[in-house]
C-alpha cells in the first residue's frame, strides 16, 4: 500500500475509533449516572479491576495504561465515598493494596459493564455475529501492533469480561 493510501486509511481509522470511543462512553458514563451520581467511568473501571484481588495503585496505572497521577484522585473520591479502602501491606510498608468494600461490590453487582440498552450493544447486533467477531480480531491485532508485548493482560480482559449475556436476561459478571 502507497504512504498516500496508509495516511487516508490511518485518518479515517482514527477518525472512527475516535468517534466509536467517545459515544460508547458517553451512553456508559449516562447509565453509570442514573444508577450511581458522581461515579465516572474510571472509577467504575478501577472497582472492576479491585474487584479481581488487591491492586495498588501503581499497579492499576499499569494495567489500564494510565499514569498512576491520573488514577490518585479517582482513587481519592472512590475511597471518600466509601466504594473501596487503601490497605496495608504487612510485607511491605511502602505497599497500600486497594480493597473493595460492600458499598462498592453492591455498586459493581447493580451496574452492569455490558447492558442491552448500550448503543454498542445493539450496533454488535447489528452488524451481525460473524462481523463482530472479525472486527474484535482486528481490533486485537491493530492494539497488539500498536504496543507490542503491552497488550491487556489477562486480569485485565477478565475485568471487562461478562459471564452471562445480556440477551439471557441474567446480567450477572464475574
């Protein structure tokens, strides 16, 4: 492929993940909203990853490839309103694990990740099945491309993960 058709393409795919990224978080961040004021779609990410086992922020910044600053008064907020606690590591003084507390496992088992109202829920339906499953390869290849040996790690992919579709009518997670 000639430069010339490289740059239209990668203008055209930055232009649509660009415009993809923003209206899926913004349908997300209204939902999240209406069932949880105040609580952004970082510090529900930051719950979900919690959730998986004690993390430390440094730890978290790692894994949502997020400078650990950003992630400090998401953390703060989640830890004034009650939604987790920074622990103490008796290994390691230095060390603060997050934990989840009730409040926040309660907010994590009410507000689901995926919901059949989401607008990209019904767009995957849309599209179809075998589409959707191409265009999850490819998107997989270009992240992986784009930060060799920095793809999601499992705990990661686990957090985003959900147990039981939505079209079940059983939107349990992990």
């Amino acid at each position: 492929m000639s430069d010339k058709g490289s740059a239209s393409l990668v203008a055209e795919i930055r232009f649509l993940t660009g415009a993809i990224s923003k209206r899926v978080s913004r349908a997300f961040e209204q939902r999240l909203a209406s069932q949880y004021p105040g609580v952004s779609g970082l510090q529900y990410g930051i719950l979900r990853l919690v959730r998986l086992g004690d993390r430390t922020i440094s730890e978290i910044s790692g894994k949502m490839m997020l400078a650990p600053a950003t992630l400090v008064p998401a953390v703060d907020k989640l830890e004034k309103e009650g939604l987790l606690i920074r622990g103490k590591d008796p290994q390691d003084r230095r060390r603060n694990p997050l934990r989840l507390t009730d409040k926040g496992l309660k907010l994590l088992s009410e507000v689901s990740f995926v919901s059949p109202d989401d607008p990209l829920f019904h767009a995957i339906q849309a599209i179809g099945e075998e589409s959707a499953q191409t265009l999850d390869e490819l998107l997989q290849r270009l992240l992986s491309a784009l930060s060799p040996g920095d793809e999601p790690t499992p705990d990661l992919l686990s957090a985003l993960s959900v147990e039981h579709s939505p079209l079940s009518g059983d939107s349990a997670e992990r």
